[in-house]
C-alpha cells in the first residue's frame, strides 16, 4: 500500500515540485530515501508533531533526533545533512560572478552566507578590486555568546585570497543586530591591522535572525 503512495508522491514531486507539499509530505519523501522499504508517513507525522514544523524537524539536535521512536543514527544524520548542505549550495551560488557595491548587497551575501546558525561564526569576505567575491570563509566558531577571533589567522587567509579589501561579518544567535562592546574593540583591532596591510575594511556585518546591520552604515568603522 505505501509502495503505491512513494510511487504518487514521486510522480508529484517530478511534475509539479515539491512547493504544493504539505510539510509531512515533504518529509516523508526526504525519508524515502533513507529508509528505502518501510512506510515513511508515520514516522514523518511522528517528528513534525514533536518538533513543531519542517523546518524545526531539520534544525533540531542531532541528540534530540536520536530520541524519537524510529529514528536511527543513519535517519539523523541525513536529516541534518540538509540545511548544511542548502548552505553549501547557496554560498557556492552566491560565490560565482557577486558583486558586493554597498552594504545591503554584502548584508545580504552575509545573512545567506551564515545562514540560521545557532552558535557564534566569525566570516571575512575577501573583494577584488571592483569587489567582485574572491571568497568568504568561517574563521572562526564559538558558542552562542562569544567567538575567539585570531588575527594572525585572518591575516593569512586574507594574504593567501590576495584580496584587495575585505569584508568582516559576525551573527548574534541571540537575536540582537546592536554590536557589543567587544564588537567594536575587535572591529577597530582588524582595521588597524587591515590598515598596516594596505587592505581597507569595507564593513563589518552582523547578522541575527535572517536580518542584518552594517557598522559602516551607523558610522562605527574607525
């Protein structure tokens, strides 16, 4: 019976896309290919009531996943496989032929480029001289309320991407698009450092909850 309604999902999914889905739908069709033999509707019904939505389902922890009735270590893991790799796809999109001319089109390549991470990422954005994308990569990582920032470490990235000026953007798992206090003493430690490289700091972007604020645009770059 469920073979039957794999093979209709299927067929919707091939001639329609996926956009008319109901959220289980969406899920169950993702579980297919994971779970290739048993009926995949239960448990797809099962993690959206637990975790709320689609999107909650693959946000959820790893840890958190493991608890529900159904699902293995393999299950988990391809179900956290797909945001990252959404992420990957847009910032490999994102990378080719951008452009970034003011701070709404680098406070936007920021927020894709971050995405919806729940812990603290630092990211320098590397420009050519008509600042055209070199590259963008995540420095460094730390928890939800601080990221320990070497400067050694973005010196060389920055060098070896021969970039012409750069671009700093940090996220707020918190929420908040104000900088802290320690945002703008790192923000002004990098600008002197850029400096005595020759490389100007274009922005400092951060980024909370899918929005942005540039510190060019408050006046907060030294």
């Amino acid at each position: 019976m469920h073979e039957g309604r794999r093979k209709r999902l299927r067929y919707r999914f091939r001639e329609f896309g996926i956009d008319n889905f109901a959220e289980h739908e969406a899920l169950e069709l993702m579980l297919y290919y994971v779970i290739p033999r048993a009926d995949t509707n239960p448990l797809a019904h099962t993690l959206i009531d637990e975790f709320g939505s689609f999107s909650d389902v693959l946000d959820a922890d790893f840890k958190d996943l493991l608890k529900v009735k159904g699902v293995g270590e393999n299950v988990a893991l391809f179900l956290k496989l797909f945001p990252q790799v959404f992420n990957y796809y847009s910032k490999n999109k994102n990378k080719q032929n951008t452009v970034l001319l003011n701070s709404t089109m680098a406070g936007e390549y920021a927020v894709s480029f971050i995405g919806e991470r729940i812990y603290e990422v630092f990211v320098i954005i590397c420009l050519d001289a008509q600042r055209k994308v070199l590259s963008a990569k995540i420095i460094d990582e730390g928890t939800v309320s601080e990221t320990f920032v070497h400067p050694r470490k973005v010196a060389e990235y920055v060098l070896r991407e021969n970039a012409h000026s750069v671009i700093i953007a940090h996220n707020h798992p918190s929420g908040t698009l104000h900088p802290s206090e320690d945002d703008l003493v790192l923000t002004k430690k990098l600008c002197s450092m850029f400096e005595y490289m020759g490389i100007p700091v274009i922005d400092h972007i951060i980024v909370a909850n899918g929005k942005f604020a540039s510190m060019a645009d408050r006046g907060l770059l030294p």
